[in-house]
C-alpha cells in the first residue's frame, strides 16, 4: 500500500468525545416506558417514587412539540415494570380554545401530596404553570389549577423541600420581548400554597430550567443549561433566600436540558449532554452522560447513557428511590421515554486521564482483527497499481464465491472485512452511475456484478462487520487534480455509504497524485494532498450518512497507521498522538506513528496492516511466498499482543477465490491461536493486591479474573504503582501472560515486570512498557503456582481490567 505517503488530516475530529463508561456503576436495568408509543412524539419527562418498586413517570406527547394535541402524559412503573400510559392533561382552556401543554414536572411532597405541574400556551414565552394534586398516589387528582399570575412552577426539573417543610421550586422564564432567559426560585409552603419569588443575578448568560442541589454544610446549588454552550451554577449558603450571581461551570452544555439528585451519601449526580450546540437543534444532543462531584465544582463522568454519531437523546430526569437506586428517564428520538437504573457506588471511580476511545474505537478495538481485501483489475494484470488505462473487460473472474472469502475470514477469527472497492487504477467493483470504468462494463456476470454488494451481504450471513477502501486518487478520471474531481469522488461516497452500508471503517489511502491515463492525457498530475479534497467537508458527508464509521489515515482521525507494513506495532504503543504536530510527507514520523505520544491529545491508535504475500494484490509467482502459520502467530503477538488491532490483507485470485495456499496458512494460524490460549490459567483465580481503591468490592483485585470486561482492579488517587498476585493453585507450566487495561479510563501505565514464584522467592520473567486495551508477553515457559504482576510507573492509578495466564 505504500504507505508512507499517506496524507494527514488537518483538523481534529469535530465533536469526538470520550467514552467514559465505569464499571464500579452498576446497570441495573434499561427499558423504555411503553413498547407501542401512543402518540407520534413525546419529550420531557419527569419521574417520581410513589412507595416501594412504585413509581410514576409523566411527558408531553402529540404529533409534534407546540402543535395544539400536545397533553400530558403519566405512566405507572409498578414490580418491575411498566403500565399503560394515560392522558392526563390537555391545553383546553375555559374559552375553548386549545393551546399545546408543556413540562411536566413530578413532585411528592413529604406529607404525601403528589403535585403534577406543566405548562400550558402558544410558546415557551408566553406560556402560564398550571398544576394538578392527588393525596392517594394517583388514583384521585384534583381539577387542574391555574397558578397565581406571574407564578410558573418548576419549569423542567423537580422541586426539593426545605427541613421546615417549604418547598423550592426551581424555575426560569422565556421573555416575549427580546427573548430573554432568566432563572430564578419560587417557594411556598409545605402544601403548594403562598407562591414567593425570589430573584437571582443571572448576568450576561442566557439560563433556564434549574436543578437544585443540597450540601451537608447547608449550602444549595442550581444546575442550568444555558445558550453559552456551558452548564452554569450559582450557590446559596442562607436556605434559598440569597443566591450568588450566575457563573460558569466546567461542564459543556449544547443548550440542552439537565437535571441533577443528591445522593444519600452527598454524591451529587447530573445528567447532560457533553458537547456544545452544533449548526441544528438536535446537535449536540446525541451523546449523554452521567457526572457525579463531591463538591459541585470538580465532575467527572462516571456513566455513558447514550454515545451515537446522531441522534436526540435528552430532557433528562433523575431521582434516587429509598433503595438507594439511581433512575434516570429521558427522551429517545422524540420517540419514547427511557428508564434507565443505576447503581452508584459510595466511592467514586477514577477519573479519566488523557484522551480516552469513543464508543465506535472501544468497537475497534474489541475486533482486535480484521481482514483487508484487494481485488481489482490489479489481480489480472499482475501489478500493485493500475495505470488506469485497464480496459474493464479484463475483470473475469470466472468461479468467483464471495461466501468462500467471508466464511474462511470468518472461521480464521477476523470480525471484520475492508474490500477495495475502488484502487488507484479507478475501476469500480461497484457499477457507478459516474464512471465507465467499472465492473459494469466487464464480462463479469454479463455487467450485472457488483462485488461490493456481493461482499456486504456476505459479512452480513457470516456476522462480520463491513468495511470500505475507496481511493482518493483516480489514474483513470480525466478530472483528477482539478476542481472538478472532488465532486466526483464525493458522488462515488455517496453511493457506497447510501448502497452498502453499514460501514465500521473508511480507509484512506495516501497515495495521491502522480502519472497516470487520466483519460487519456497520460501525464503526471500533483495534487496537495492536505486541501485538494477539502477533507473537513467531505468527511463530514460520510460522517451524515455513516455517524460512527472510524476513519483510518496516517494521523487518523479515528485511528492511525502504524508507521510500517511489518505487521509490528511499538513495544510501546501509545494510544494518543498529537496530529496537529504532523503533516503530509514529514520526515521521519514512522516511529512517532509506531509508538505513539504518552502526552497526546487525542485518543488515534494504531492499526497494524499487513498482507499474507509479499504484495497486496494477487501474483501466481508468490504462491509459495504465503506468509507460515508460525509467522501469522508472531505477527499476532506484535500486533493484538501489543494493544492494536491488526489488519491481514487476504487477496483473491484470479478465479475470484480466496488461494488454498492462503486457506491453509489462515487455518494453521488459527489453530495456533486457538491451541496457545485454549485455557486461562487465572479464570477466577484468587486475586490479592497490595491495595484496592476505598477498599471497596467495586475496585477489588477479583475484579482481574472474574471474566467481565467491563470490571477492574484500581489504586486510589495517590497511588500509582501496585502489585497483584494471581493463586494459580498448584503447579502450572506458563507460557504467555495477557494483560489488559480499562482504557475506557485512559491508557495510563508506563513500566510493569512480570514474576513467578519459584523456589520459594519471586523471580522476574518479563518487563514491559505500555499495556493498553491488550498486552500479551510470550515467556520462557515456567513451572510455576503463583504470578505476580507490578505496575512501576504510571500516569495515573493504575486500572486494569484484566490478568490472564496461558
């Protein structure tokens, strides 16, 4: 693939964000709250508990925000499980003119008074609070109530009562004139009556839909979103009387709704969305999470709710229900509510350190591996790169069986296929509506072959996830390297993240400009490889029609090459690199691209790539050139062993099936792989460490053998160096240790060494660098009955996922 060439990227990854997801929080169960919705759209739910495994959930629901036939809904969550949803209220008025209903928000007080507020009016801004009460849970309500002129109830989230039994309803406005957002209070007493207003200083922000917050010191705080793209507080230390003007927080706020619960154990819990407000509405809103603080100024995430490339996922809610279970409904697509139950420990976890993988590279990285697939006219013309002057009709491939290349991949352990659907050479194995030069115009299947669908649809029957290779550079177009060109190229996107997806990879060759046919000029064409295909924008089309699809390139963004084609990643391997600090055609970037950067900033791993032959297309003469079973396993372990996922190019031949010398190799292999970690030594072994984080079961050294990816051994803060020892029982022969970290926390170890007991005394077997979402180091194999791994040095706490013995 000629790699060294391969462009880079000049621009961060718009809207990437972390993947914080902590096991020591436990998910207790997620649901939505009605299978069938029974309105088009729904929004803003509010929840309360109403008595044990009893609770009851309310939203507003119609055909669309502000029409007219919004109401008010309630549902019942009784043993587990949800009731069916009633109407509760609408906007008719005594005139008879229908307004649409907004809000709603639950509240029980502690006397056993449950209140339903909700808005009712034309818009946000000249709307009126309106509430309704029931004394037995529910099964009575009082006739809806108007509140007081200029009163409007708590606008979004829930109100809290005061120990002499008043009640502080959070809330803001909307102005008619100017469109003005202001938050301020509203009390009343313990029955909802003798409404008070209480005023506070927002400044220059722009803030609605408070949340309130309460302190063992007695101090308060309120949470709001705000139009300035961050979540802002402001405190009081008198009970609510006097609030601090409005400032900033820390926290990311895309103009969207939060809401926040104290804990029992002072852990203050909030729900938000991590990022600021994109070019539309829903923006923003695709990613959710759940942030915990001790002191309502340092959070840090502690859950990921929701993490999609697109998507509303909002309004939140939360509460915490005796048992000590956090729950936490919002809105799904405008389509439903979601309830979600957590378990919060009592000691925090750790907080990330450095950049950490989003949803889609955790994906990537659980693959582990992945095959590449090339096959063009290439394959019959015994060349690596096509001048693009190929006439279509030498693709003929004549016993072609895609199912035979997807199942062997399959059975050799690969999760996932890219297929060139276009090369340099610009022949298409797709029949583009914008090209000639495709496998429309060859005898393949008379024109009527499509490789590319052929290959989706396979990886669909064999479970492997599909993954595309379309050149860049066009030797064939005669647009090439005018602007005319890169419409084009986006056109030949478009059709094959529209036709064939979905897609778990893009992959972007550098090799770009140079000699070619181009039509039939056949001369040399140079193109800047940074701005000719104005990267930004067109990636961003991929990004609209494929959201989570992880781009590869020399610097990413989604990961980056590993700085040669020898199937070898550094012995240590960082997962974070700085890609600002890199360009096109730099010298010398091979090993910063091999290792990694301990202090990068964004989280870009290395994707090892490497072929079965010695080129990576077809070539009869290399048949007795395919890589040893024994040299695919050592490739394995430099690769997968040392925390990247590895990419193995299996080319067709030219019958259009995968070679039997290539079957034979991927079998072997497998067999290695399979046999060498047949059995884990350490499953559920016994497991103790020199220290576990608040000595809590969460983050105790079990954590390391019990089988469950998602929990792990840590140190407190202040600790970074540790040690663990696995009781193998009795007497094994060892031959591997695999380690892996909770890279959902960050990479963070820099030095461990390996022991084994012997003779009665530790003796070192094997140190290291980097770990990583996986490390594997083959020993000289001991007979040992104990392992002791210890962490040396280390960004932060260490937090290790896992310990296994071979």
């Amino acid at each position: 693939m000629h790699l060294k060439s391969v462009f880079f990227l000049l621009f961060a990854f718009a809207g990437a964000t972390l993947f914080a997801q902590t096991p020591a929080v436990l998910l207790v169960k997620e649901e939505f709250i009605f299978d069938t919705p029974p309105v088009p759209s729904c929004h803003a739910s509010s929840i309360v508990q109403l008595g044990d495994q009893h609770l009851m959930a309310t939203w507003f629901g119609g055909t669309a925000e502000g029409k007219p036939d919004v109401t008010i809904w309630l549902a019942e969550y009784r043993k587990g499980k949800w009731g069916q949803p009633k109407q509760m209220a609408d906007g008719i008025m005594d005139a008879g003119k229908r307004y649409p209903c907004w809000n709603p928000v639950l509240f029980k007080t502690r006397e056993g008074k449950l209140m339903l507020y909700y808005k009712v009016g034309p818009n946000p801004r000249e709307w009126w609070g309106m509430v309704r009460y029931s004394t037995d849970n529910g099964k009575n309500w009082s006739a809806p109530e108007k509140l007081p002129e200029g009163i409007m109830g708590p606008i979004k989230n829930k109100p809290i009562q005061l120990p002499n039994g008043d009640i502080l309803h959070p809330t803001s406005t909307e102005s008619v004139t100017g469109n003005i957002w202001h938050v301020h209070l509203e009390k009343t007493d313990k029955n909802g009556k003798n409404w008070q207003k209480i005023s506070i200083d927002n400044g220059d922000f722009g803030a609605i839909q408070p949340s309130i917050l309460t302190y063992p010191d007695g101090k308060m705080q309120m949470l709001c979103r705000s139009r300035q793209n961050v979540v802002v507080q402001t405190w009081s230390s008198d009970g609510g009387k006097t609030w601090s003007p409005v400032s900033a927080l820390s926290l990311p706020n895309p103009n969207s709704g939060t809401d926040a619960v104290t804990l029992k154990n002072g852990t203050q819990i909030l729900i938000y969305n991590p990022l600021i407000r994109g070019s539309d509405w829903a923006k923003g809103r695709n990613k959710l999470r759940v942030a915990a603080s001790k002191d309502g100024t340092n959070w840090q995430d502690i859950y990921t709710l929701e993490d999609e490339g697109k998507g509303e996922f909002s309004y939140p809610a939360v509460i915490q229900t005796t048992d000590g279970l956090v729950h936490i409904t919002y809105t799904h697509e405008r389509k439903n509510v979601k309830h979600v139950v957590l378990k919060v420990p009592d000691v925090l976890p750790p907080k990330p350190v450095g950049p950490t993988p989003s949803k889609a590279q955790m994906g990537w990285h659980e693959m582990e591996q992945n095959a590449f697939i090339h096959f063009t006219t290439n394959t019959f013309t015994d060349l690596e790169w096509g001048y693009g002057d190929e006439k279509p009709s030498i693709f003929n491939p004549t016993q072609t069986d895609v199912d035979q290349w997807i199942k062997t991949l399959k059975e050799a352990g690969f999760k996932g296929a890219i297929l060139t659907c276009k090369h340099h050479d610009g022949f298409t194995l797709f029949p583009s509506q914008y090209t000639e030069h495709s496998i429309k115009n060859s005898p393949y299947k008379n024109g009527k072959g499509d490789i590319v669908r052929e290959v989706a649809d396979a990886c669909k029957k064999y479970g492997l996830k599909f993954g595309v290779y379309l050149s860049p550079w066009d030797r064939n177009h005669p647009e090439y390297g005018k602007p005319g060109y890169v419409e084009y190229y986006r056109n030949q996107l478009k059709e094959i993240f529209t036709n064939y997806g979905p897609a778990f990879e893009m992959w972007f060759d550098g090799a770009n400009g140079g000699d070619g046919y181009y039509g039939g000029a056949r001369e040399k064409r140079q193109i800047k490889g940074s701005t000719y295909y104005d990267w930004p924008k067109t990636l961003d089309l991929v990004r609209q029609m494929e959201p989570n699809v992880i781009f590869f390139s020399d610097a990413g963004p989604g990961v980056r090459w590993v700085g040669n084609e020898r199937g070898v990643a550094g012995e240590t391997n960082w997962n974070s690199i700085t890609p600002d600090t890199l360009f096109a055609g730099k010298g010398g970037i091979e090993k910063l691209l091999n290792t990694g950067s301990e202090d990068g900033t964004q989280w870009i791993p290395a994707e090892v790539d490497v072929s079965i032959r010695p080129g990576w297309f077809y070539h009869a003469k290399e048949d007795a050139k395919v890589r040893t079973p024994e040299n695919l396993f050592d490739i394995y372990l430099t690769s997968v062993g040392r925390g990247s996922t590895l990419l193995l190019n299996v080319p067709p031949d030219r019958r259009g099936l995968i070679h039997e010398n290539d079957v034979k190799a991927l079998q072997g292999w497998r067999a290695l792989i399979d046999r060498e970690f047949k059995t884990n030594l350490a499953a559920n072994a016994k497991v103790k460490a020199s220290a576990y984080r608040g000595n809590v079961a969460n983050y105790a050294p079990g954590n390391l053998t019990d089988g469950n990816k998602e929990t792990y051994w840590t140190t407190n803060d202040d600790v970074t160096t540790g040690s663990v020892e696995i009781d193998l029982g009795k007497p094994q022969t060892v031959k591997y240790i695999t380690l892996k970290e909770y890279i959902a926390l960050g990479q963070r170890v820099k030095a461990f060494e390996v022991e084994a007991w012997q003779n009665g005394a530790w003796q070192k077997v094997a140190q290291a660098t980097t770990i990583g979402y996986k490390r594997i180091l083959k020993l000289t194999p001991v007979q040992t009955d104990k392992i002791r791994v210890t962490i040396t040095a280390s960004k932060a706490s260490p937090v290790l996922s896992a310990v296994e013995v071979y």
